[in-house]
C-alpha cells in the first residue's frame, strides 16, 4: 500500500529550522499518543489499558519513543501522515504537524510501526527525505503484517542519525522538563499516564509533584501586618487557598491562588499555567512571577504566592511554547480577581522567622489593630499622601540606644534588610560590637541610598555609589532635600559640617579593623543617628 506524504518535498526541509527545543519536540509524541487515549477513554474502548505508559529511549545519537496506547488505525495512517492536517478541534493534539514537524527536527530519516487496538495488523512504513528528494516522489511504502502481541497496542517511532547529538546530561534535563509538563497526568488527582525516560537504558528517578509542599500545601495562618519590626497576628487562622474563574479573550480561564507554607525562590514556580492538562508556562527551571503582578525577586511574595491556572482553549503557538494573547493584559485581568491582592499582601507581611520564634504581636481583630498602631490595615499611598507627615519622635531616656533599629521596618524596595535589622540588633544585645558596626554600616548605607532612590532621583544618581562617609558628607551639602520637620537633623548636619570627620568615620575604621568599638562608641554612634535613620526609614515622607 502507497501512502502520499506531500505536499512538495521541500516542505518538509523547512520543519529542521521549526521553533523547537528537544524538550518540545519530544512533547508532540506524547501529545498525540495521550489525546488519543483520551479519547478512547472517553469512547469506553474495549481492552484499553487503564492507564497509558510511554517509554522514551534515548542515546548519543539515536530516539525510540514507544506508547502502549490505542495506536494509529489503518484507516487513519492516510490523515496521520498528511502536513496540516488538523482534527477540527483544540486539544492537545490540533496542528496536524506535530509528528511530522518533530521528527524531522531531530533528523531526516525515521520509522513509524503502528500496533491498532483490537485490530488483527500491524503495520510500518519508513520515512527518508534525501532519498524521497533524490527520487523526486511523494509516496513511501506501508508494511503490513500480523500483530504478534496483541495486547501491547501503540505506536513505534524509530529516529535514527540525529541532527543533533544528546548526552546524558541534557537527557536528564529533558526528562525533568517533561515530567513537569505532564504532571497532572502522571502524579496528582486520578494519573492516567506512566512516563519513562532512559538514557543507554537507565531510566531517570520520577518525582511526585503532589508531595511538593511548595506548591501542594497552603499556609495555614492568621492574617497579619508587619509594621515597625513588629509582626501584628489578626484574628483566628484561615488556609490560603481560594479557588478563581474568570473570563479571559472570550475563554474561561479557573484554577486556584494560594500562598505556599513554605517559601522559595528556587523550588517555586510561581504562576503554572496549563491548557488541556499540559504545563505551557510556570516550572521550577522557568518559574513565571510576573513583577507586574508579585514585584521584584527580592520582595516575598514571588516566593511564597503559589497559582495554577487552567487556560483551555486559549491560543498557543505551533510548537505550543508560549500563549499567544497579551501577557500585560492577562496579568491585569488576575490582578483584578477578588482576593488576588490580599493574598499578595499577605505574603508581603508574614515573617516565617518571627513566626518560628512565636515573636509576634496577637490582635482579635483588624479594629484593634488600627487602633493599637494608629494606622489602617492596608493604607494605599494616595491616603499616606494626605497624611500629614508623623511628628518626630522625641528620644525616651529610659530606652536603650538600640531601640531605634528594632521599631524600623525595610523599605519595600529592599526587604532584606529586614534580616540586617534583626542581627544588628543580636549583636548589640550579645556585645558583639564589632560586627555590629559592619552590620549598621550596611543599615544606614542602604537606607540612605533606598530613600534617595524614592524621593530624589537626581540625587540617587550622584550618590548611589558612595560608601557611608561620603554620603553623610553629600548630605550635609545637600540638606535641603531634608524635610523641615527633621529640624535636629538638619542642626546636626549643618554643625558637623564644620568637622573634619563625621561620626559614622566610627564605622570605617571599625570595617578597616583599625579599632574595636566600646559599648560607649556604639551607643553614642546610635544616639547621634538616631534622626538620621529616621529620615532614611521614614516611609510616609516618600
């Protein structure tokens, strides 16, 4: 039997340059394999396995992908074989070119065996470019014969004298992409696929992605606010998870949002966004945390806010590499889904060290919240605006210096900072003053810069290099970016002008090793800061 596979032959030297990966081509063999077993599971087949197994064999130069699925029919092989053919309907499998396309991206010769279920023949044909071009023909021969096994139903793709070679270790990326891609399939709710990947035989370990706490177990925790290095806990615990569905290009976009109970920016994910059960954008090697929505890498909510979202019927490229609709727009729309937000905030404000240490502050209720700290739960920065800026805070002689550091919260800009507070803070109390004082350089270094960053542009740029000296040196030539109501400040600057050397010189030559601070040095290196840091930290004068 002849089995045309135009159009021109030339066609087919354009798919070697198709837009794949070796991740994403290997995908077009499962996709069709797995829609195709959907579908007869769906039709209730006789003697179709329960689930679908798909074996990928790889070595240096060669590719053997083996499904015990339901198998390309003889009546169908005409269709499977023709360019663009499309099945009429978005699925997995909808291009008509996946095949084809993949395997002649991987090399110009391969072999298809087919083994139909419930059906008496197998069959094979042999596809070879540079003898069908030499040959100038379109037809390849098919091979019948009587199935020996037919109980192990599928199809056979043979490629032979790859384009391009493979080793071990690109062969062990590929299997983590791939397993990721179909996870919803292989390991969560109700599997219907077993996917195996060797290399020289060795198949790769599989991972259970439904024991990923990442990604699988949401926080359980109150809400809570963190304001003035201080964790407030509202009200009772609640579980951050909340099921969306909303429409997007005319299509029903659902899925969950959720905060992970634990945190990471290298196992989390982000965004995982699916369409038909396959993973198109979202993966541990290429996590999707869109700044638009969760802000930069160094804030904390990239790391713990957690979604997986249902696309199906959304558009997507050939290759099926990337969505093809307008990711601001699409970003904007989540942004806008009741509870979005909160969650964002939410993992903004938690602090899993202070949470660990049971160090925080337990309220009943947001009213009291408000109440005790004098401000509202979530104030925009259009009411901050309005405000009318705090007056300073007058020293409390029966305080310790310290004090000052431990009631400062980092800007949102640079949440790490959070971190260098705490410790300065268990240096101090450990009279470790020392490091204390590389630790503070660090605080006032960064909170200076940060605050010039939000407020004076032009300044920021003059000064975002300088060490802690040169700064305050910059500050007292410009102090009149200093706000009136930090008159002290201002004094004090405009005094110590008249200095050779600027206190915080303390600080440089305790980071040169050339003296060990007292508890005095210290104590009055903080008083003398004190309006300082609190300009640099002052986030309602921004």
């Amino acid at each position: 039997m002849d089995i045309n596979v135009s159009p021109d032959m030339q066609f087919y030297t354009l798919l070697e340059s198709y837009p794949y990966t070796s991740t994403g081509a290997l995908c077009e063999y499962i996709d069709n394999a797995l829609e195709a077993f959907k579908s007869a599971k769906n039709k209730s087949f006789e003697n179709l396995p329960d689930k679908l197994e798909i074996d990928i064999a790889l070595t240096h130069n060669s590719i053997v992908i083996r499904d015990y699925g339901v198998g390309i029919s003889i009546n169908d092989i005409q269709r499977a074989m023709k360019p663009a053919y499309t099945p009429g309907k978005q699925s997995l499998s909808e291009f008509g070119i996946g095949m084809k396309a993949a395997s002649m991206w991987f090399g110009r010769s391969w072999k298809l065996e087919s083994f139909p279920l419930n059906e008496a023949n197998s069959f094979s044909l042999s596809f070879n470019l540079d003898d069908l071009l030499i040959n100038q023909t379109e037809v390849v021969k098919l091979k019948k014969k009587k199935q020996s096994e037919p109980n192990k139903s599928g199809v056979k793709i043979t490629l032979a004298e790859l384009n391009k070679s493979l080793d071990k270790i690109q062969a062990e990326r590929i299997w983590k992409k791939i397993e990721e891609i179909y996870q919803l399939f292989t390991s969560r709710d109700d599997p219907i696929l077993i996917l195996i990947l060797k290399y020289d035989g060795i198949a790769f370990q599989k991972k259970n992605f439904s024991e990923l706490k990442i990604t699988s177990k949401p926080l359980e925790f109150p809400l809570c606010k963190f304001k003035d290095s201080v964790l407030y806990v509202i009200g009772s615990s609640q579980v951050w998870k909340k099921d969306i569905s909303f429409e997007f290009e005319g299509k029903i976009v659902k899925g969950f949002i959720s905060l992970g109970e634990e945190s990471s920016q290298t196992k989390n994910p982000g965004i995982r966004l699916f369409r038909y059960g396959r993973l198109i954008k979202g993966s541990e090697a290429e996590p999707y945390r869109p700044t638009q929505l969760l802000g930069s890498a160094n804030k904390a909510a990239p790391s713990r806010f957690y979604a997986e979202l249902h696309l199906d019927g959304q558009a997507v490229s050939n290759s099926k590499g990337e969505f093809v609709f307008d990711e601001h727009l699409f970003i904007d729309t989540i942004e806008e889904q009741e509870g979005v937000k909160d969650f964002i905030i939410q993992a903004e404000n938690y602090r899993q060290r202070k949470v660990d240490d049971n160090n925080y502050k337990k309220v009943s209720t947001v009213a009291e919240y408000e109440k005790l700290t004098g401000t509202k739960l979530n104030e925009t920065k259009e009411e901050k605006k309005t405000k009318k800026p705090s007056k300073v805070r007058k020293p409390n002689n029966k305080e310790q210096p310290i004090a000052i550091i431990q009631k400062l919260s980092a800007p949102p800009s640079f949440l790490l900072l959070d971190t260098f507070l705490e410790e300065s803070v268990r240096l101090y109390n450990d009279k470790r003053f020392w490091p204390f004082c590389l630790v503070y350089r660090t605080i006032l270094e960064v909170g200076i810069i940060e605050k010039l960053k939000k407020t004076h542009e032009e300044h920021y740029i003059k000064a975002k290099d300088k060490s802690i000296v040169a700064l305050y040196k910059y500050l007292q030539s410009n102090s009149n970016i200093i706000p009136s109501y930090y008159e002290t400040l201002k004094r004090v600057l405009r005094v110590a002008n008249n200095n050779d050397e600027p206190f915080v010189g303390l600080l440089n030559i305790a980071s040169h090793g050339r003296y060990v601070p007292t508890q005095s040095d210290v104590d009055d290196l903080l008083k003398n800061t004190q309006q300082l840091l609190e300009w640099a930290f002052d986030r309602e004068g921004d």
